[in-house]
C-alpha cells in the first residue's frame, strides 16, 4: 500500500488514484483517510460487503457533518432557541422543520464540491468569479467569523459565572484548549477532541427530561405551523429569522467543504459523508427542540415567562425551578457548544484565508509547517478573548453586528454555491440536477428576503409587521417574475450540450483538473446583471449596517 508521503509525491508529478491529476492546493489535503475512529487507506476502494464493513467504514468518515451541524448549536444558536422558549413557549417549533431540507441542501453541495474538487470555498470562488468576489468572500467572512467568535466567547464566560468560576482564568483556560485541541499537528487527534465535545453536547437531554415538557404540545407545533397568541407579529417574524439564520450560517459552508477535504474523503465515500450529515443534522434538530422545549416547560406559567434575558437567566431560571444540578448542566453544555462553535468557526476562516492566499493550510500539519494557518486561528482566539474580557465591552452591539453581517453575507453565499454547483468545467458529472437547481433557487430566494428584513430591522428598529409583510410580499413577486422571465429566456436560447453520460465506476474517479487547466467561465447577460446587483445590495447594506453600528455606539 502506498503511504501517505508517497502519494503526496505522485499527486505533484503524475496521475493519482483519484484522476490524472490533481487540484488540491496543499499535498497534506492527498493520504490515508485518517478518522476519529478509523482508517481508510489511499486507494482502497474495495466493495464493502455485508453491515460490519459498512459500519466500520462509516465509522472512520464520521466527523465533518456531525462537527459542523453541532457547532452551529453555538452560544448565539443557545441565546435565540431559549429566547423563543422563554418569550413564546413552542410555538416556534415548527421553524425547525422547515430548515431540515435546507440545512442539507446547502451543505450536501458544498459536501459535493469539497469531495470532487479538492479545492476550498473561497478559491473556487476567487477563480470563478473573479478577485472581488473572492476578496469580498474572504473579507466579510473574516469580520463575521471574528464577531461570531466573540459571542462563543461570551457563552462561555456566562457559563462560567452561572459555576461560579472567575471569568479571567476561565476564560484564558478555555481559549488555550480550544487552540491546544487544533495545534496537536493531528487530524485524527483532532477529531477525536471534537467528537467528545460532540457527545458533550448531550447533556441538554437529561435537562430536557428533568424539566418535563409537554411532549404532545412539542409535537403539534413541531408539525403544524401557527403564530403565538397575542404577540406582537413583527417582533416574532424577527425571531424566526434569527432561528434561520442562527441555524443557516456563512461560515458552515466555508468548514465543510475545507474540512472533507483536510481529511481526503473522495467520491468513493460520499455517500457514507452523506449519512454523517443526516446524523448531525437529526442532532442539531433535536438538540434545538430540546432547548426550546426545557426552556418553555421551566417559564411557562411564572414571572420570568416572556422576558428573555440571556443564558445565564435561563441556567438561573433551570436551576431556580427545575433543580440545581440541571442548572449546572446547561451551563456546561453552554460552554461545550460555544468551544465548539469556536473551533469549527475559527477553522473555517484559517482554511479560507490559506486557500486564497496560497498557504499550507492543513491539521496534518505541525504549527511549524503550517505558520500562518495555526497564527489565523491562534489570532482570531486571542482578539475575542480579549474583547470579551475587557471591561465595558460593548457585547450587546457586537453580538447585532453578528446577526446582521450574518444576514448580508448568507444570500451571497448560497448564489455563489449555486452557481458552483452548476459549473460543469468545476464538478463535470456531478453537477446540480433540474430539480435540485428549481429547490435551492428559492431557498436562495428566501434567503435573500429574509437578509433584507434583517438587515432593515436592525437599521430601522421600529420597523412595523406591515412593512415586513410588504416585503415578503414584494420579494415573492419579483422571484416568480423572475423565474417566469429566466424560464422564457431559456426556452428561446439554443440548448446547451448535456452533460456526458458516465458509467458509476467513472463517474467516483471524476475529480476536477487543476485550476490552472479549466477555461474561465462564460457569464451570460442575465448573470451578470444579477451579480451586479448583488453587488450593489451587499455594498449598501454593509454601508448602512455601518452607519448604524456607529450610531448605536455613539448612543443614538
């Protein structure tokens, strides 16, 4: 069997097991498929025969879905899921099911292009796209991902107050595990922390059964969507779509893809990746629920019941009326996810800004092989440590900042990995299908009238349900115009060549050339001026959500 320094060898000067050549930016990203829980060797693509070997085989990918679907239920996915609890019981459960199909839509393409490129998010679209797209990506996504880990950080220290533990060393402990945990110079190492902190989130299931929620409740809401009675209709539609956009986040598609590929699954494996994102989407869903539910069975009825503070009231709230050690366990869990939360969150920026800049950018790495991915991240950690410890931090602005760059930078993301996903010269047989392209045009639709409403409601605080309301209603107009106009302009257009049938076995060898091989992509009108337009709206909103920001600081 070739070892993992031979393959790296072959992969730079001839053809590799995987295609003739390949795209991958750091040698590291080629080798033995090395798990938390096993190893699969370079070039083993034996059929796996009978439920053992299928297990074990499942068992050594398991990680990258079940790493990035639990680190989005971070410190900002605890503060929006018990506020909704708190503020309107489980009426809102319903939301959840709703973002099942998305939440795998989106992270089943990036899953793809990570599998069959080799190549991160952020150089694909730096190459595809162009130098201001790829810097617009690279940029917005480290302000954001640097904003969202100061609130992973703020988790944690209300975690540790609720323990009675002094924030300063806590903090500083916390934030050298988290940097310890990625500098081992280790992926399995790696994983196997990650996966512990996984199972550590299961704490919220004896606080759920200590605290007896209404199970028949919890399932009606699950199942039928309705609006809860006598609340302020503008105020809960912001709330939803906090709840997508807390569950729904940039950085999860920038982990993902960079992640598979750090740990070099290939075609061969996808769909065993697949059923590792089913698991930890059913994980992020029911832990969600879970939070929503204690949370309203601990308030509802008493004085604390529609007045969300933050965490540490509900870990208060938990251990006032359910039991001490319940609240002590939400605690823990609280902190728990926010390491998570950080890892995942810092790790997708490191990987980004490695894929755009050329660097070594890979936990198979020594810190001393890979300077500038371990600094990144070690950088990010240090910056929101320090912020949230110093005295009058403005947490309450940097944690709207977060939830409104959030919103700006989602929309952009998910067109960009729709257009990814169709680009034969990037993913050859493996791209989007009809059907897939129709579902995930309006999710991104969606998406983007959601942004909007986000981005206005944080701009224009008094914002009405009516205005709201108007655009919803205007944004689903001009989508299925839209569509009608694009559906009529393709009809008129020469059909364009089909993608070449290929047979299953060639179809799993198919990986992406070098980008240096592919032919710049031919962007129609109609793209371009709907790029153009993106680009205007992301501009004016990043200028306005500024604006605001400084107003808010200055007290107005």
């Amino acid at each position: 069997m070739t070892n993992s320094s031979e393959s790296v060898t072959s992969s730079e000067t001839g053809p590799t097991p995987t295609g003739p050549l390949s795209a991958v930016l750091d040698s590291a990203h080629l080798g033995d498929i090395e798990g938390a829980m096993g190893t699969i060797r370079l070039g083993d693509d034996a059929p796996r025969r009978g439920f053992p070997a299928k297990f074990r085989t499942l068992l050594a990918i398991l990680g990258p879905g079940l790493i990035v679907m639990v680190g989005d239920n971070d410190a900002g996915a605890f503060g929006t899921y018990t506020e909704a609890g708190q503020n309107y019981g489980t009426s809102l459960l319903w939301t959840l099911l709703l973002l099942v199909p998305v939440l795998y839509v989106n992270q089943e393409m990036v899953l793809r292009l990570g599998v069959v490129t080799g190549v991160g998010h952020a150089r694909l679209i730096l190459e595809r796209f162009g130098k201001f797209w790829g810097a617009f990506s690279v940029i917005d996504l480290f302000i954001l991902n640097a904003l969202t880990i100061v609130t992973e950080f703020i988790g944690i220290s209300l975690g540790l107050q609720y323990l009675g533990i002094p924030q300063v060393p806590g903090v500083i402990v916390a934030a050298l595990l988290v940097l310890g945990a990625v500098s081992t110079g280790s992926f399995k190492r790696f994983e196997r922390v990650s996966l512990f902190l996984v199972a550590g989130s299961l704490l919220l299931v004896p606080v759920f059964v200590l605290s007896r929620p209404n199970l028949g409740e919890m399932a009606r809401n699950f199942i039928i969507p309705g609006m809860p009675a006598g609340s302020q209709l503008s105020t809960v539609m912001l709330l939803i779509i906090g709840i997508v956009g807390t569950t729904v986040a940039p950085w999860q598609l920038f982990f993902q893809q960079s992640y598979v590929i750090d740990k070099r699954i290939t075609p061969r494996f996808m769909n065993y990746e697949k059923v590792d994102l089913w698991i930890g989407i059913l994980m992020v869903i029911v832990g969600a629920a879970a939070i929503i539910g204690f949370t309203s069975a601990t308030f509802t009825g008493r004085p604390e019941f529609g007045n969300f503070t933050d965490a540490l009231g509900v870990a208060e709230g938990l251990g006032k009326y359910v039991g001490p050690s319940v609240g002590i366990m939400f605690a823990i869990a609280l902190i728990d996810a926010s390491i998570i939360g950080a890892a995942a969150v810092g790790l997708s920026t490191s990987y980004a800004l490695g894929d755009v800049l050329g660097l070594k950018h890979s936990l198979h790495r020594k810190p001393w092989e890979a300077k500038g991915f371990y600094a990144v991240f070690a950088g990010l950690l240090v910056i929101a440590a320090t912020v949230v410890l110093i005295p009058g931090s403005p947490l309450g602005l940097l944690t709207v900042g977060v939830q409104t760059l959030a919103g700006v930078l989602l929309p952009s993301a998910t067109v960009f990995l729709l257009l990814l996903c169709n680009d034969k010269e990037v993913l050859g047989p493996w791209v989007n299908g009809k059907w897939l392209n129709l579902f995930t045009s309006v999710v991104v639709a969606i998406l983007v009238m959601l942004s909007i409403v986000l981005t206005a409601s944080v701009l224009f605080p008094e914002i009405t349900a009516g205005a709201i309301l108007w655009i919803l209603g205007g944004g689903t107009f001009l989508g299925l115009a839209t569509g009608v106009i694009v559906g009529v302009l393709r009809r008129r257009r020469p059909a364009r060549e089909p993608v070449p049938k290929m047979e299953h076995a060639q179809r799993l060898r198919w990986r992406m050339p070098p980008l240096a091989l592919l032919s710049r992509p031919e962007l129609s009108t109609g793209r371009r001026i709907g790029l153009a337009v993106l680009r205007t709206y992301l501009l004016l909103a990043m200028a306005l959500v500024v604006v605001r920001v400084v107003q808010l600081a200055l007290g107005h």
